[in-house]
C-alpha cells in the first residue's frame, strides 16, 4: 500500500474545514497508480519465487538422474551379517571372512605431581608439548597452566584434577587422538617440566655458544714519535717474529708487516716493542692509546697525551666458544595414566593397524570400526539395496516435480484464481518432454519389466516385487536401461540431459525465465519509488496550498469580527448616528 505523510501540523484550524481529510482523500484517489505498481511487483516475485522452486526440483531430479547414469550404478551389493559385538562393519562385501580385534586404541595421558591450589610457580619458564611451547609465569598456578596449554594447538587437553584424599590439584594431559606418541614433552634449561612432574630422566643437551669480539687497534700513530728507531723482535700470540720498521712507520704499517709473515687470520694479543735503548713496551689490546702514551711519555720523558680526533681503527675479530646445556634429550613421561597404543586386527591372517581403531583399507569397499577384542566371523549375502534406493530415489524426485507443477497450472473454478503456471507452455512443454522421454525407455529392459509405470495423475508408481525380480535376474540389464555407459543412451543419461538444458546456468530454460522475471521486478521496485517520490511532493504541495487558503480564510474571519464589534460600539455610544440609524 501507499504510504501517505501525516507529518504536519493540522490543517483547518483557523478556517474550521476539515483540511487535513480533504488533502489525506485527494492524496489516497492519486495513489492508485502506485498501488497498481506494487501489485504488479508482488505478481512478479510471486512468480519469480515459484520459477525459482521449479528449477531447485529440476536440479534434484538432474542429480538422482546423474547417479543412475554412472557406470556401476546398479552394482550388486551385499548385506553384512555380524551381531558380535566387537565391531560396526559399513560397506559391501562378498563371502565370509574371518576378522579378529587384537588391540584397541587407545589415548595417552599423563598426570603432574600435586600441588596446592594457591600454589604458584616463582619463576617464569617455558616447556613443549608437541613441538608447542608453553609459556608459564612465575604469579601462574595449575588452573593458568592448563589455560594456557588449552589455548594453543598442542594436541592434548588439560585439565586440573582433584585428590580427594589429599585435597591436593594436580594437572592431567589428554591427547586429543587415540594412538602412539600422542603426548611428547621437551624442555629447556628452566626444568619447569621437571617442576611440574611431567617429565624425568634424560639426557643434557649441549650447544657450541660463540662469544665475537671485535677489538680497535689505533691505525695514524706515528712510530716516529719515540725517541728513536724502533727495531728489533715483535712478539705476537703465535710466537716471535722479528722484523725492522723504521721511524716513519705507523701501527697500520707494523700491523701489515705482521700479518704479511703469518697471514691475515692472525689475532693480535699483544705486541712487546723494544727500542735501540733497550727499552721495552709492552702495547695492550685493549687499551692501546694508553698503552702508546705510557711508552711515550717514559721515553721522552715527559707526559704524552695522542689526539684520538687524528686515531682511526683497525679491527679485528677474536671469537671464542664453549659449551652451554640448552635442553635435555630422551626424557620419560612421568605420571602415566594411559600409554596411547594403535588399534590392531588381523583379518584372514594379514594385520592391520589404525590410530582411530576405524580400518578403511583392510576389506576393500568396508569400513570395520574395532569396539572390543576378540574374533568373530562375519558373512554377507547379496543385496540389490543399493540399486533399489536409487531407483526410488529417481521417482520420488520426478513425481515432486510433477506435483509442483500440478499444484501451480490449476484455476479455481469458484474464485477463478489462477496459479502461477496456469497457462504457460514453457512449463507444461517442459513437463511433457520429460514424460516423454521417460516413457520412451532405452535398451536392455522395459519398464513394464522393472515395475514402473504412470498412473492416472501422471505420476510414476513402483511395483518394488517386479523391480526386485529384475535386479536378481539380470542386474547388468537393468543398469543398462537406465545407464547406456559410453554411448549415453540410457532413461537416466536422457532424463539428466533434459534437466541440464532446463537448469542450465545463463542459457537454461529456467535460467532464462528466472532472469527475465528479476529485471521485471526489479524495473517495477525502482518505478514504485519514483511514484513515491512524486506523491510526496505532490502532498506538500496540497499542504501549501490549503496552508494559504486556511490563513486567508483566518484572516478574512478575523477582519469580520472586528468590524461587526465596531459597529456594535458606534450603535450604543450615538442611536442617532449613521450606524444607530442602519441598526
């Protein structure tokens, strides 16, 4: 329905007249075109919604029809016998075989030492559960531990369990899954596994540790400046080397002169400098500027300070290494509660195992779930099941669309009220080309033969006693009615062509109708809003209009009244003046 604005203040009020109805009334009689609109929008999604529900029924028929149309459809199947108990067998199989549970499987876990449950653990601390590392702070107790652990894709679940005799918490880890190796734990120098009791044992975990440091040797210092030439033995770590420099060399230059004679590798430790006087200097590592002002000062005699704005360096690495212990190897779990373990059986001699206890492999085309231990023999007997859902599953989805269709195409003979399709041969081509094409048939049976035929509505009935009778007398004719393999010929490959070509995206019938119907609706919403716009200026224009004529009206009734109380006044002050005569 339209909607019309009664936003404004109330018309007729200085006028007396009923304004505000006149303008609601003109606004409803101009409405009507509007309201034509919203009712052709409503037909049209009305009938886009029913295309809509045709095309979903023809797609579920398209797909029963692709099932019966694959190669091996009609397979015969089987029927499992065993009620011992000690497995759940799925699938199809032949003969008998014999199967016997070894071992179930079985989860890992493991319990903590015990602890108070106020008890935190004083220092913060990492350990791995499952290549996971699990940080735990040093304010952190049990409950925050297992939070923690919860909190990351470790593979176990913690929980925090109560000693009953004790009072005391302690923490208890689940694998998720059932198996071997379900719960690992490493952990590093802080021992908090240790701490915790999860873990024992093991091996110390060594790891080379480099230390690099990388030292300056002063590289303008002039050997000119002592007293005089420098010559004589330099003595470095790797042994005595002698060598003559002369006094317009620099440290760079002995430096070099070194390592010329025993390679670039060479760390200086120190360097020990006699002079032609004897004297002997002794330069440090690693304070090579006092070192050069010491031996300065005492050769010349007098203090020496270098200017270490003229000082570049030469550095050099020195690294040094040792052993540190960063983790442990080969720990046990402490606290076992459960060893996670494989499911183990062996059928007719040959062993299987499975971390689930669910077998895929074992039977091909069965599932066997272990549920206990033991040996049971299980046989199985031939079973047209299978076959026969898929042919009733073929029929259900057919008869839907036919009552879809049916219960859409009738016209009321009372109220004469039509359903969406009634009338429109796109559908009832389509419904006919699919009777036709069932009824036709295919090779290899009939469908008289299988039990199948249309009753009066135009549905297809099953007789399941013929059916049955059919797959145990020769199941590979009856696939190839509804399957033609290679060649596609069969009711099944037909039928699926039918659907595809009505449902197909963009080009299908359906498609195409569906398309069509949601540009009309869609054209018909924005025409609705325009009129709506219009209609909306079209009241405010009215509201304006009785707003100007209800004021003039006011005014009109307001002049009135004063004149006809002036009157009244000049009356009753002079009976003999004009107005007292006119009275």
């Amino acid at each position: 329905m339209m909607s019309i604005n009664t936003n404004f203040s109330y018309l007729g009020m200085g006028s007396g007249l009923n304004l505000e109805n006149i303008v609601q009334s003109m606004v409803r009689a101009e409405s009507k075109p509007g309201q034509k609109l919203q009712a052709q929008q409503i037909a049209a999604n009305n009938k886009l919604s029913m295309f809509q529900q045709f095309k979903s029924q023809m797609s579920a028929l398209g797909l029963q029809a692709t099932k019966l149309s694959a190669s091996g459809s009609i397979s015969i199947g089987s029927r499992i016998e065993s009620n011992s108990g000690l497995m759940k067998l799925t699938g199809a199989m032949t003969g008998t075989t014999r199967i016997k549970v070894d071992q179930l499987a079985q989860k890992s876990a493991i319990r903590s030492s015990e602890f108070k449950a106020d008890d935190t653990f004083g220092s913060t601390g990492t350990f791995k559960i499952n290549g996971t590392t699990v940080t735990v702070k040093e304010t952190q107790n049990l409950a925050d531990v297992a939070a923690n652990i919860n909190g990351l894709a470790t593979g176990v679940t913690a929980s925090v369990e109560k000693n009953t005799t004790t009072g005391n918490q302690y923490l208890k880890l689940e694998a998720n899954a059932s198996g071997a190796n379900g719960i690992q734990i490493s952990e590093d120098t802080s021992h908090l596994a240790r701490t915790l009791g999860l873990v024992t044992g093991g091996d110390e975990i060594y790891t080379t540790q480099q230390t690099t440091t990388t030292p300056v040797f002063a590289k303008e210092v002039k050997l000119r400046d002592f007293s005089d030439a420098l010559s004589g033995d330099i003595k470095i770590s790797r042994g005595l080397i002698t060598t003559t420099v002369t006094d317009n060399k620099s440290l760079q230059d002995l430096y070099d002169s070194i390592s010329t004679d025993v390679g670039k590798a060479t760390i200086l430790e120190s360097i020990s400098i006699t002079t032609a006087s004897g004297h002997t200097y002794a330069i440090s590592k690693t304070d090579i500027k006092g070192s050069l002002e010491a031996a300065l000062s005492s050769e010349s005699g007098k203090t020496t300070t270098l200017d270490t704005s003229n000082l570049s360096a030469i550095k050099y690495s020195q690294t040094t290494s040792r052993q540190v212990v960063t983790g442990y190897k080969d720990l046990a779990l402490a606290g076992v509660v459960s060893v996670g373990q494989e499911a183990k059986i062996t059928v007719d001699g040959t062993s299987y195992s499975s971390a689930s206890g669910i077998f895929t492999d074992a039977i091909k085309g069965v599932t066997i779930e272990a549920l206990k231990v033991g040996e049971n023999v299980v046989t199985s007997t031939e079973s047209h099941a299978n076959a026969s859902t898929g042919i009733q599953d073929f029929i259900t989805s057919y008869n839907a669309v036919v009552d879809f269709v049916k219960s859409n195409s009738s016209l009321d003979s009372k109220s004469y009220q039509a359903g969406e399709f009634f009338g429109d041969r796109r559908v009832s081509d389509l419904t006919e080309s699919l009777r036709r094409t069932f009824a036709a048939g295919a090779e290899g049976s009939t469908l008289s033969a299988l039990g199948i035929s249309f009753d009066s509505s135009g549905k297809l009935a099953l007789d399941q006693t013929k059916l049955d009778a059919s797959l145990a007398a020769d199941p590979a004719s009856v696939e190839k009615f509804f399957s033609g393999g290679e060649s596609g010929t069969g009711v099944a490959d037909k039928m699926k062509s039918v659907a595809d070509a009505a449902t197909a995206y963009g080009t299908g019938t359906l498609s195409t109708i569906e398309d069509g119907l949601k540009a009309q609706s869609d054209s018909l919403a924005q025409d609705l809003v325009k009129f709506q716009h219009r209609m909306e200026n079209r009241e405010q224009a009215l509201r304006s209009k009785f707003q100007a004529m209800d004021a003039a009206v006011t005014r009109a009734n307001r002049q009135q009244f004063q004149l006809t109380n002036f009157i009244s006044s000049q009356k009753s002050n002079d009976p003999t003046s004009l107005f007292g005569m006119l009275g």
